[in-house]
C-alpha cells in the first residue's frame, strides 16, 4: 500500500518533484523547500515565486519571481541571480540543454547562455509560454496566432507557426516531432514540424494547464476535464482520427495535475479536491494515493525510479507518497 509522508509547507505549490534524491516544493510565497530525510527550508525571492524549472542535469532548481530575478537554487541552499529585469514580472520559464536558461515577461523573451551572455527575442504580443527543443539550440515560443521557433545561440529568421487564437502553453514531443500548444479556447493544438501539419485537440470543458508524456512519448496526458485525457502520438498522424484515452473519471471533480510514471504507462492524476490516483492505460486499472484533502492538485512528479511521488496543492498542503510492492 502506497505511504504518505506529509511536507511542511504553505502557500500555493507552484512545482514540485526531485533533484537526483532531494524531494522539493517551491511555494508562491517566495521559498523552496528541500527534503532528504529533514525539511529544509531556503528563501528565494523577496515576492511571490512565480515558476521553477528543474535544470537538464537536475541537480539544481531555477526560480523566478515578481521581484524580476531570476535565481538558481541548489539543495545544500545555496542561491545564485542569474539574471534580473526590475520591476518586471517574470513568470516564465526554461531549462535548456548546456546551461541555458529562457524567461519571458510581456512581448520579450530572453535565454541566457551557460556563459552569461543573453539574446533578446521580440514579439508584436504578449509571450504565453516557453520550451527548448528536445534536441540543439532551438527556443519555441508560444504567443497569441501561433508559436515562432528560435534558434537560441545565434541569429537567424525564425520559424512561424499560425493558429488564430492565444496560445499560453508549449510543449514538444519527447522525438521533437511535433509541437503542441494549450489554448486559451479549452483546447490543444499541434503541429507536425515535418510538414507543418495542424492537428487541433479538443473537447476540453476546462483549460489545459497541467501535460505529461509518457515514457517513451506515445501519450501526451493532459488535465482539463473530469478524467486524464491522453492523446495518442504513435501513429504517422500523430493525435488526428484517434480516439484519446480517458482515465480515473470522476464524475464531480475536474484533473488539475497529471504526471506520467517514468517506466511505466501508468498516471498519476491530481484532482480539484486533493484526490491522487495512479491510473493504468492498458486497462484503466486504479489505485487510489492520496483522499482528497485541501484544495485543488496544483503540482505533480515522480522521482528518476519512479517510486516516489510529490504533490502539492493550492492550499499548501504537500508531500512525498512512497509506492509499495
């Protein structure tokens, strides 16, 4: 049976997950809390902690907030500034390979290099949302109509993707062969960057603000609705003409968070009452990790074994459920 070690924390869970062993919690009220066997407890921001982001090498957690800074926190406490825009609002973020690091605030989005140096990229409206590719220097930025594909470390035309509508979440494939977005409309959209192919995804009663891949990229899990719903991506179609799966519905309760096991094709979905369950694709087979509790599942991950579970929610409450043979 699945064991629940409760977490000291407070306010809304922003990001959770580990560090090689390190469980932490990174809170909106501006701290990180680091947990390897004791709690320890590290201030980031003098404001709200608005994302984190684990690095490519996960050994340290990068942080930003509505001071403008953004920091690099280690789990022994130590803190660095990476970069810093006064009087901005930073609230978005990535981790890139080699060091770099994306961050965006209004049209402007920038990454800074392993080496301090920082590019600038602009756009004619506000950024939504920000990811490296799986693979080279490559930034892909959502914005309102579409997403624009950057080459990261140089100069260059970027890559246009249209859409009509605002687009406030991206992702890629595991593969780097599609490009999916969330939408302001309570859908998803994606393309196919071979060709450029749109595929749209939709049905959503909710905005999708939680996705997961699987572990070898054949689902993309996405919150939304009243159950996980996963869009199959192992076809030469990708997600278009298939039927997405739908698991641990709950009649009452919209997923609020989902997150893929690491070996396995099985999902941990966090619902809007607290509720944890671990899901299986094969057969919609369910476990039941956590009763519901405070608040809505606002933070889900699994450690490299996938073992050991972190979760947070809206309301502070947090901590670390250990699976069980």
């Amino acid at each position: 049976m699945p064991t629940i070690a409760p977490v000291d924390a407070d306010g809304f869970i922003v990001r959770t997950g580990f560090l090689n062993d390190t469980a932490f919690f990174a809170s909106g009220e501006g701290y990180v809390c680091f947990v390897e066997g004791a709690e320890t407890r590290v201030q980031v921001h003098e404001g709200g902690l608005l994302a984190a982001e684990r690095t490519l090498d996960g050994r340290a957690l990068v942080t930003s907030g509505d001071d403008g800074r953004i920091q690099k926190v280690a789990p022994e406490g130590s803190v660095s500034t990476l970069a810093e825009r006064p009087r901005k609002w930073i609230d978005l973020l990535a981790c890139g390979p080699n060091g770099a690091i994306a961050f965006a605030s209004g049209r402007t989005a920038w990454v800074r290099l392993a080496d301090g140096k920082e590019n600038e990229f602009t756009h004619e409206r506000a950024v939504g949302g920000l990811t490296f590719a799986p693979k080279g220097m490559k930034l892909a930025v959502a914005r309102y109509d579409g997403a624009t594909v950057w080459w990261a470390n140089a100069s260059g035309k970027p890559q246009e993707f249209s859409w009509k509508g605002a687009h406030l979440g991206i992702i890629y494939s595991p593969d780097g062969k599609y490009l999916v977005t969330a939408m302001q409309e309570n859908a998803l959209h994606g393309w196919r960057l071979s060709d450029e192919q749109d595929m749209r995804m939709t049905g959503y009663p909710a905005k999708v603000k939680s996705w997961s891949w699987s572990s070898k990229g054949r689902y993309l899990a996405t919150s939304g609705a009243n159950a996980a719903i996963l869009w199959p991506f192992h076809g030469k179609t990708g997600p278009m003409g298939q039927t997405p799966l739908q698991l641990g519905t709950r009649g009452d309760f919209f997923v609020t968070a989902v997150a893929c096991h690491p070996k396995e094709e099985v999902v941990a979905v966090g619902y809007q009452d607290g509720m944890v369950m671990l899901c299986r694709f094969e057969d919609n087979a369910e476990v039941l990790l956590r009763r519901p509790g405070k608040g809505p599942v606002s933070a889900l991950e699994w450690d490299g074994e996938g073992a050991r579970l972190a979760f947070g929610t809206e309301e502070g409450e947090a901590g670390i459920i250990s699976l069980q043979d």
